[in-house]
C-alpha cells in the first residue's frame, strides 16, 4: 500500500504541481548554514519576473529535504559554507523528486563542496558529477555566456566550474563551485559588489530558471 500511495504522489507531482511557479530553499542536516544568502533570492525572484517573463511568488518557500511538499517545486536552491548531512530518507527522497522532473541548483558558497559530495553518493550511487562545457543550454538561454560559469567572488584563484547530475539526457542536479553567485544576488550593500558583476549573477541565475522552466 505504501508503494502504491508513493506512486501515486509522484505521478500526481509530475503532471500538476510541478507546473506552479514558486522555488524554494532547502533546509538540509549536519549544521551547514543553509539559510545563507537571505537576500539572494527574492532578489533573483524579481529580476527573473521582470526579465524572463515568470511569475513567481517573490518570497520563496523553505521545504525540508525528506518533506513529501519538496515536490511540489520545481526548483530547489540549496547552498551554504558547512557540513551537510542526508540521511538515508532525505537521498531517498531527493532522489524520487529528482528523477520525477525536479530540479535542484547547488551554489556552493565556499566550503561546502568536500561534504556535499561525500552525501550526492547517497542520492545517486550510480552516477557522478560531469562538468557541464561552454556549450551546454544552460549558458544559452535569455543571456549568453559564451565562456561558462561566471566568477563572482574570487577567494582562492581557482576557476568557476558548473558540475551536473544528468539523467536520461536531462540536467536535473546543477553544482556550481568557485563562483558564488548566490552572494551576487544579495542586497547591493552586502557585498558593494560592482553593478556589472552583480548583473553577470542575477542573469546567469536567471538562465538557470528559465531552464528549469523549459526542460
């Protein structure tokens, strides 16, 4: 009975609620600061309304990662500069939302990356992160980038990548690491961050959602 009622929400979340345009933050265990960046995305919420035509709620949701109202998203953000921790009931679950037409967005915010790898085996045993080429529709949406992943805030020299979980041809985990675009997002005076720069996050933000929209 419990499989079939299983089904059943899955198949529900796949042809109705994954089509409401609201995103969410996910709040996830181990003492990592998932709640980082408040301001990012409500500001990446308005800037995607007035650029790519979406309408979505302009707060978004905190969903939790083994909650049955994770699918009711079709965009998930997670970030953060800690420990992260999935227990089995979270990749279990991240794992259906995923494969069921979800999508998760990671930004690492310097220093979660070592742990968030460690837990992504958790969710797909079988698969791994590739690095996503200059080419890939993500950065050829709206905005173009024709050399990738944008680098936002520099900490250690080394170079943005965006990394990917694909699942029969469809991108359905995005990792992006050395680039920060979350602290792109935030309030102006949060980081004093060039107009240009913060303009280069928000728009490969908004690349992001419209794909998630589109695929």
């Amino acid at each position: 009975m419990n499989k079939y009622i299983a089904l059943l929400v899955v198949f529900f979340c796949m042809h109705s609620t994954f089509y409401a345009q609201e995103i969410a933050i996910l709040k996830y265990n181990g003492g990592g600061d998932w709640y980082a960046n408040p301001t990012a995305l409500p500001n990446l919420i308005q800037f995607c309304n007035q650029n790519i035509g979406t309408q979505l709620a302009s707060k978004p949701e905190t969903v939790e990662v083994s909650s049955s109202s994770i699918f009711q998203y079709p965009y998930i953000h997670m970030t953060g500069h800690g420990n992260v921790f999935f227990s089995q009931e979270d990749a279990d679950n991240l794992r259906t939302y995923l494969l069921s037409g979800g999508f998760l967005h990671i930004d690492d915010n310097y220093g979660m990356e070592p742990y968030l790898k460690k837990e992504l085996v958790k969710v797909f045993p079988n698969k791994v992160l590739e690095e996503l080429g200059s080419d890939h529709p993500i950065f050829n949406q709206k905005f173009k980038f024709p050399e990738g992943l944008p680098k936002i805030h520099e900490h250690d020299g080394k170079r943005p990548q965006a990394m990917g979980i694909i699942h029969e041809g469809r991108l359905v985990l995005l990792f992006t690491f050395e680039s920060d675009l979350g602290d792109g997002w935030e309030d102006p005076a949060v980081h004093n961050d060039p107009q240009e720069v913060r303009n280069k996050a928000l728009q490969m933000g908004a690349n992001i959602v419209q794909y998630t929209f589109n695929n």
